[in-house]
C-alpha cells in the first residue's frame, strides 16, 4: 500500500509539474525590439517564420505585421530615422500610409506595452480577434511628446520615449496602432505584461534562446516638418 501511494504521489508531483511549465510558457513575456530589420522595409513575417521586405527573417513568434508597418533605424546608426535615445538599439516600428495592424496568432494574456515617441496625440486598440476585429480589451493612448525634455545623439528629433500598457482579461490576438501616419515610433512592443519591456531592468525573452528584434523609424526630407522618416 505504502508503495502504491508513493508511486501516485510521483505521478501527481509529475503532472503538476508539467502543468506549470505549460502554464509559463503561455504566459511568457515577448518583446520585439526592431533590431535586424531593414531600414523603411516593411515588416510584415519578419517575426513570423518570414522575412520582412528586404528579405531579413527574426525569430519565429508567430507575430505578423501588415505590410503598413515599417522599421527604420536611426539616422546616427546609418539609417533615415529621425530618433534618438531608443529605449533598446538603433531600430523602431512606424508607418507611412493608413494603419498599422498586428496579429499574433496564438494570442497571448495578461497585458500588452510599449514605448512610444509622438508629435500628435493618438490611441492603440487591443482585440480579442485577429484584424482588429472581435471585443476591444484594451484601449493605450498616446500623447504628443516627441521632443519634451531631451535632444538628440546628435541628431534625432523624435528623443524622447514614454512607456505605456495596460492589463487586460482575455485573450487578445491583434493590435490596431493608431494615430497620424509618419508621426509615431515605437519600440520594445511587449506582449503578456503591462510594463514595457517586460519589467524595469530592460527587456526579457521568451522562452530561452529567442532572440530581442528590432526596426526603425526614417526621417522625411531636411524640411523644419516633424516626421519620424526624413
């Protein structure tokens, strides 16, 4: 008797234990961080078993963008963006035309953040269904902060980044970036915590091994005109 009850006890302890692996891994923190993809190219399966426009692929988190969404890599590191002070590397996301949509495939809970630098106030929608369809979970806005308090390094005019989140009960499978085409960056997008970056002490992985990817902002022209593509 006293042998039967050790055995079902190992087998408890054992499926317990793979029931709380499982449960870690649904909930691991994933941060995209842009770095890797090509200057103003378009992201699109860059993190998604694809490669982004200019034909560069990252690791493969299930994360689709649509082809609105763009990297682009500060001006000061060789590429056209108009940034400085990146929270992490020398890329962002923005976008040139229309919206910029986002859809993770196999969803994910808990919360969802990011640091962001703007020249106009705007709003980020969270839903429960691909596209930007289904139940809004979540709503982040924005506010017009781009140059408060901060310059470039050198150059760069979009210098200073704010983080913003917001939990959320669900499950959410796509992101809708609003707001004024060309006058927005983001950059660390962090799915499952409220906190961008993961926690305080900067960006965290996934399950060991991925890897942190990022893109770019460009700068439009050498007008007086705010804009993230020059």
């Amino acid at each position: 008797m006293k042998k039967f009850t050790q055995s079902k006890l190992l087998n408890t302890i054992a499926a317990l234990t793979l029931l709380a692996v499982s449960g870690a891994a649904n909930a691991a923190i994933i941060v995209l961080d842009f770095e890797g993809i090509g200057n103003q190219a378009a992201i699109n399966d860059f993190y998604n078993g694809g490669t982004d426009s200019m034909g560069n692929s990252g690791t493969n988190y299930g994360i689709a963008f649509g082809s609105n969404s763009l990297g682009i890599t500060d001006a000061d590191a060789g590429g056209t963006g108009n940034i400085a002070n990146e929270p992490s590397g020398d890329a962002v996301m923005f976008f040139l035309t229309g919206t910029a949509i986002l859809n993770y495939n196999a969803g994910f809970t808990d919360g969802f953040s990011f640091f962001y630098s703007s020249a106009t106030t705007a709003s980020v929608f969270v839903y429960d269904g691909l596209n930007a369809t289904g139940n809004l979970l979540a709503t982040l806005n924005l506010n017009a902060q781009f140059s408060d308090n901060c310059s470039g390094d050198p150059n760069g005019g979009f210098c200073n980044w704010t983080a913003v989140g917001a939990g959320f009960a669900g499950t959410a499978y796509s992101i809708d970036f609003g707001g004024t085409v060309n006058q927005i960056a983001y950059d660390d997008i962090t799915f499952g915590s409220a906190t961008a970056g993961g926690d305080n002490t900067g960006t965290v992985p996934a399950p060991a091994g991925l890897a942190l990817i990022g893109l770019g902002l460009a700068l439009i022209g050498k007008k007086r005109r705010v804009a993230i593509n020059a």
